[in-house]
C-alpha cells in the first residue's frame, strides 16, 4: 500500500458524517455529570492500562457511541495499515523519502528481523559504554549538551526527569539557544580541564548549534584546554561534518530517525551519562513495552490509538484548539516543552501527506506547567475562563522522598483539580460560579523510573502518530522551520550593515531600533 495516495480525507468517510451528526444532535449538549449519574461503571470502562502506564479517560466527552465511532474512523482512514508500514520499515515520511523508524532503537537485540538492528546496538553498545567511561571519569564534573529542538528538548527533559537515579558528583547543562547569555553562563561555571561538551545535531548544520560549539570551543582553547578528543564528543547522523569540526569522537544515528524522536539515539548520551548504562536500557524497555502494546492491542485497548482519536474528536468536532499538560511531579516539569515540539511539530500541518489543502483543523496548542504551579497562575482561565481546555493530569503514585505530607497534598490537589473541572459550582452570582462539564485526561504512573518514563514518551509518540494519521499528514517532516532560517541569513549582515533594502517597512523599522 502507497501512503497518502490511497488514504481518504478523514472528513469524508461515513464514519465522520456520522460523527458530525452524532455531535450536532447529542455531543454539544454532553454533560459529564449526567453520564457518571447513569453509568455506574463509566470510571471502569473509559479507562485503560498500557504498559507502565495507567489512564482514566472517563472525565472526556465520551460516550460508547462516539467511541465507537473513533475507532471505526480510524479503521476507514487505513490507520492499521498506516501503523504496520511504519513498523515494517516503509518510508511514511513521503516528503523525505524515509522511514520511521525510532521504535528500532528501542527494540532489543534479536527482536525484529529488520536490516538495521544489528547496527543499532553496535552503536548503543558503543555509546553506553563511553558514558560509562564518563562516569567513572571524577575528573569530569560537568557535561554541557549544546543541540536545540530534538537534541535538547528531549536528553533534557529525561536528565531533569530521572535526576533521582543520576551519578552523583557531576553537573548537566543544556544550552539550546543562539543568545550568547545562555552558553556564556554556562561557561562561567565550568572550567576546560573537568568540562565534556556534547555536540548533538542530527545533521551538524543547524546554525545555533554551530555557532555554541564554535564559541565554545574557542573558549575552551582561549582557557589553555588540551586534547579536544578527550573534552568534545559529536552526536550526529553527519560523521563527516562533525570530523571536519575536528571532534574525532563521535556516535551516529540514522536519517529514519526524526530529530523529536531522536533521544533514543546517540542524542540521549548526555541521558546515559547520567542514569547509566543498565538505567538507559530500562528506559528503553518501556519504550519498546509501549511500541509493543500500539503495535498489537487492539484499537479499543491501545491507548496510543485512543488518545490520538481522543485529539481528533476535539479538534474537529468540539472545535478545542489547545491542550493543557500538568504533570503534578517537578521533575516532568520539562515535558510540556518537549510535547510541544513533539506533537506541534509533527501536526501543525495545513497540507496532507500529497500536498492538497486539508479542511479539517490540526494540532492543537500544548501548553502547561506542572502542578500545583499552574494553579496559582492560569487555572483560573480554565475553571471559568470562556474557552474550554482538555487537560492532561500525570500523577505519580510513589513520591522519591520521604518529607512528610507533601505528596498526600500533591496528589490530592490533581483530583481535586480534575474534579473541580468536571462538577463545576453553580452560584447565583456570576463571579463563583464554576460551569464544570470541563474534560480532562488523568494519568497515573506507579512510580517514575527509566521504564515507566520510556513508556510515557513513547505512548505521546504513538498518539501523535495517530492523529496525524487520521487526519492524512506526514507528521515526520517540518518544511514549517525553513523559511525563517532563509529570512534570517538574509537579515544577520544587515544589522551590521544598517541596509533596509527591499525589507517591508516594520521589519526596516525594527532593525533600525536593534542597531541603536
Ligand atoms: O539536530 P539538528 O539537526 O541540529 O536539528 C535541530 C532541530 O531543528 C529542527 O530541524 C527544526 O528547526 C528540528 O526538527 C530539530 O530537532
């Protein structure tokens, strides 16, 4: 089967017309409350648990019947064969020409008779044990990630997350961004001797990332540093460039791996070096769990697929355009950051995969903070606020800490926040009154270790895979990226220059303002 060409719009199969007609007659007026009053068991049939991964689905605007209907939408749009192509190695991301393959990193040795297994864990093997080396090393005690998008978001997001299993007696900083404040903070605690720079990008061109590692190692020279073998390690799928750079260590990947789907690669280095070599494999144990359960559970039971359905539904008939995460434990608090790449990236497409216009809405805004934060910030706007906002509880059932009360209080505020949503408060006088019938999805981990934290990432990917696929798009490119690239080459030299030819008269304006 040839992707894009033989998957009908979402919009017009039966599925969708009955949808359409399910919502205009009954979903506009859905009322939550009502449900659980007459379905005893909605608690028990709305939820669902994947590997390493539990989630109540029963607060969503949900009855049997649009679920049903989801998975019959799912089922017209060739979503089953769309998942097994991209399983079986067939090159889904059409607008490269590549496949898509990061479950493979993921798959243990022997696992899938795929060509390039045997070279992902001669590179996995490789690269654990340079972290271990590392690890072992004391007189390194600090690593600086410097990569953006996919190369940053992702490795840090894991080294904040599993802060609790990490090698004691060595620091992680992640500089991303171009603006020299960042780096130049960085460089003002480390020193060259007890410094091991990462340069992770998959393709060794990207211009903030070139332009970190070229100050930083013009830094690292100006400070007396020796032996840049030793003090700078490439991460990328471009060997060569990264020779060229003269860094001699390097581990590679491959281009089927997307930069947002990368941290299983050499990318997580900087993730190994801090949990180690047996932490890093269970983390991509629960991966692997999670690839295994979307792959194989049926649609009623897969949670990836229900999610990623949950989303269209939203998107297209509630006509919802933004998601809220709160993961109520501080070391997620990096994951709405990472979610937004991951799914804004891969959806916020306005073509199909064959380039036609799509008239249907695609990915909604991901926002968050972690709780009980962002209670004290914008649950206002979602308790009374005049849009309304799914939001994502994660709550993780056993605290890594033994400070009494504090996680009775944590967990506590996330149910009482998703119950606030959903029952609401009638009150006579306006300002207190709280209409309730708010969705929220409510996620529970047993605790957050490399496993249950594999699984959690990979369930997000499956589930943007999902509604990506529903809705016809390649979710694997980003041609979206490209322009402002072009436009800013163009305009570096005309800071310097002051020359506003040809500029439209705000950008003119703007530039004249910079140079002061
Ligand atoms: O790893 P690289 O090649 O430096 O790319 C960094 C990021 O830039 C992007 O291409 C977007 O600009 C992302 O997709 C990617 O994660």
């Amino acid at each position: 089967m040839s992707y894009g060409t033989s998957r009908p719009h979402c919009d017009r199969t039966v599925a969708w017309g009955l949808l359409r007609a399910h919502y205009d007659a009954q979903g506009r007026a859905f009322d939550l409350r009502d449900e659980f009053r007459i379905d005893a068991k909605r608690f028990e049939s709305f939820s669902l648990q994947a590997p390493h991964v539990f989630a109540d689905m029963s607060k969503n605007l949900v009855d049997n019947h649009v679920r049903s209907l989801m998975m019959e939408l799912a089922r017209e749009c060739g979503f089953e064969h769309h998942r097994a192509a991209m399983f079986a190695g067939e090159p889904v991301n059409n607008t490269e020409q590549r496949a898509v393959k990061h479950w493979l990193l993921r798959a243990p040795r022997g696992s899938s008779g795929d060509a390039d297994l045997a070279e992902v864990h001669a590179t996995l093997d490789a690269m654990l044990a340079y972290a271990q080396r590392v690890r072992a090393d004391s007189k390194i005690t600090d690593v600086v990630n410097i990569g953006i998008g996919g190369s940053d978001l992702g490795p840090q997001m894991a080294v904040i997350a599993l802060a609790q299993f990490a090698v004691p007696g060595k620091r992680f900083h992640f500089v991303s961004n171009v603006d020299g404040h960042e780096l130049d903070a960085v460089l003002r605690q480390v020193k060259p001797e007890s410094t091991l720079f990462l340069i992770a990008s998959k393709t060794f061109t990207t211009i903030e990332t070139m332009t970190n590692a070229r100050s930083a190692r013009a830094w690292f020279e100006s400070q007396g540093g020796q032996d840049i073998a030793r003090h700078f390690a490439a991460l990328t799928t471009n060997v060569a460039a990264a020779g060229e750079f003269g860094i001699a260590t390097t581990f590679g990947f491959w281009d089927w791996v997307g930069g947002r789907y990368s941290m299983w690669s050499a990318i997580g280095l900087p993730i190994a070096i801090a949990i180690g070599a047996d932490n890093f494999r269970a983390m991509l144990g629960g991966a692997h769990e999670m690839d295994r359960h979307f792959a194989t559970a049926p649609l009623f039971e897969n949670l990836p697929a229900r999610l990623g359905l949950l989303d269209v539904w939203y998107r297209n008939f509630h006509g919802f355009t933004s998601r809220s995460i709160a993961p109520y434990h501080s070391a997620l608090r990096r994951l709405p950051a990472y979610l937004q790449q991951l799914e804004m990236e891969s959806n916020g497409k306005q073509v199909d995969a064959q380039g036609r216009a799509l008239s249907v809405g695609t990915s909604p805004v991901l926002w968050g903070e972690p709780g009980t934060n962002g209670q004290h910030a914008y649950f206002q706007m979602l308790h009374q606020g005049t849009d309304v906002v799914p939001v994502e509880f994660i709550a993780v059932r056993d605290a890594a800490h033994s400070l009494e009360g504090h996680h009775e209080q944590l967990l506590a505020n996330a149910l009482a926040q998703a119950q606030a949503l959903m029952q609401g408060k009638p009150d006579a006088g306006g300002h207190k009154n709280f209409p309730g019938n708010r969705p929220s999805t409510f996620f529970v981990l047993d605790r957050l270790d490399p496993a249950s934290f594999g699984a959690l990432v990979a369930m997000y990917e499956h589930r943007v895979f999902t509604s990506g696929s529903i809705w016809g798009i390649n979710s694997f490119d980003q041609w979206g990226v490209e322009l402002g690239k072009v436009l800013a080459k163009d305009i570096a030299p005309r800071l310097a220059s002051g020359d506003t030819q040809g500029l439209d008269a705000s950008t003119a304006g703007l530039l004249a303002k910079l140079r002061g």
